[in-house]
C-alpha cells in the first residue's frame, strides 16, 4: 500500500492506493491549524501501516519533520518528499531554477499532461491563488500567484472587530446588505474576476482557447461565480504526486 500525502498551509489530505493505482479514491481531509504532529496523531492513529509514503509539503520545515518522525517511529518508514524538477513523464518545467516552483504546483501540472488536447490553464484556490499554463504538449510556460480568498478576508478585517472565521455564505449577493456578507461575498468576486480574466488573456495570447482546471479549499465556492466553464479536480495534487511516485523516481 502507498500511503500519498498533501500537506498545504490549512490541511493535510491523504489516500492510500496500491502502487500500481487507477484512479484515486476521495481522500480523506484534517485541518492541521499550524500543528501538524497533533494534526497526525488525531487522524493517522491505527492507521495500517503502508510500503511507502510520499508527501508533498508547501506547509515548511516543521511539518516535514512532524511527518518524518510520525513515519519513522509508528512505521518504520522514510517518506518520500517530492520536490519540483526540470521535467518528468513529459512535462517540462518552465522555472530556470527548477525547484523553486512550488512542488503543489508541479504536481499539478504531472496530474493534467496528457488529460486533454490543448493548452491547460490550472488554478488552485489555496491560502494563495496559484495559476499554470501549460501548452498541450506538456510545456510548462509560468504562472502567477495572489492572495487566496482568505487572506483577502484576513487583510480586510484586520483592524475591525468583524470576524470571519465559521461564518458560511451561502447566497453571494452583489447586494449584500450586512458588512460581514459584504467582505465574503466581494472577496469570492474579486477572486472569480481574476480567475476569469485569466483564462481569456490566455486564450488571447496563445491564440488558443485553453482548458480550465480548479482545486483547493475555496473551488466549491467560487466555481457558481466563474464564467467560463472550470473541470473542478479536488484531488489534483494528489493525482500528480501518484505520477511522480512512478515516473520521477
């Protein structure tokens, strides 16, 4: 059994496949608020114990030492931390320094070479807003990054007494008549305009009508919003670090 983790900014996900996987089952989804040996051993206590465990970690120096010392001592294990390269299975990177690009981000791109038959344009709704193009041949050409729906959230709302935190929307309104909804529903536009317009400059300077992907945290939300049609892909980073388990070894 392979054991796949996601380690980001908020939460962990993980699945278990076999090493020869198909498709990915629904991973299962923790919430680690910055801790995340306690994070593990709420969640991964009783866990049978896998062949090999592969991570992808944005979350920093502390939460690849929690996973490794989790590994280490209940399994026996080393894990195995990707990280970005110049190419693999295709895929090219456009970084000049390779490792520099975000391993989230170079995942994703492994998950959807091949998937479809022109330009790609990726977006993952993280603690940032992260954005790919990837040419249907698996040229990475770059991308962008801005603050993600809760950070715009956080900026607003720093210095007032209002507060965010468990607060759903689940009607946005251009017309929100409460400050609260105010600021929830015009960060979700304000995200949803970026994402849109994306999409269409790159469609403009490719020449080329490209294939909207969306992950993270914040996709579900945003995607009644979006224009343009987005193939919602929950488990992108997930899928990618399943190829790169096999092909960038």
């Amino acid at each position: 059994m392979r054991l796949l983790v996601d380690i980001g900014n908020t939460a962990i996900r993980w699945v278990c496949v076999d090493a020869t996987h198909g498709s990915l089952p629904d991973p299962e989804r923790y919430e680690h608020t910055d801790n995340v040996a306690a994070a593990l051993k709420s969640c991964w206590t009783g866990m049978p114990v896998p062949d090999e465990v592969w991570v992808s970690n944005v979350a920093g120096d502390q939460a690849a030492a929690a996973v490794t010392d989790w590994c280490r001592g209940h399994w026996s294990l080393a894990p195995h931390f990707a990280i970005a390269r110049a190419g693999c299975d295709g895929v090219i990177n456009a970084y000049p320094e390779p490792q520099r690009l975000g391993v989230d981000r170079w995942l994703s791109l492994l998950a959807c070479h091949g998937r479809y038959a022109q330009p790609v344009v990726i977006i993952d709704c993280g603690t940032a807003i992260t954005v790919d193009v990837m040419q249907a041949d698996g040229q990475h050409l770059g991308g962008l990054i801005v603050p993600g729906v809760r950070l715009m959230r956080e900026a607003l709302t720093e210095k007032t007494p209002l507060d965010v935190e468990g607060r759903q929307i689940s009607d946005v309104s251009l017309f929100a008549r409460d400050t609260l909804d105010a600021v929830l529903g015009g960060t979700l536009y304000m995200a949803a305009a970026f994402i849109d317009r994306i999409l269409a400059d790159v469609a403009e300077a490719l020449g080329k009508v490209p294939k909207g992907i969306i992950s993270g945290g914040s996709a579900e939300d945003l995607l009644p919003l979006l224009k343009n049609g987005f193939e919602h892909r929950p488990a992108l980073v997930l899928e990618g670090l399943a190829i790169h388990a096999e092909a960038c070894v």
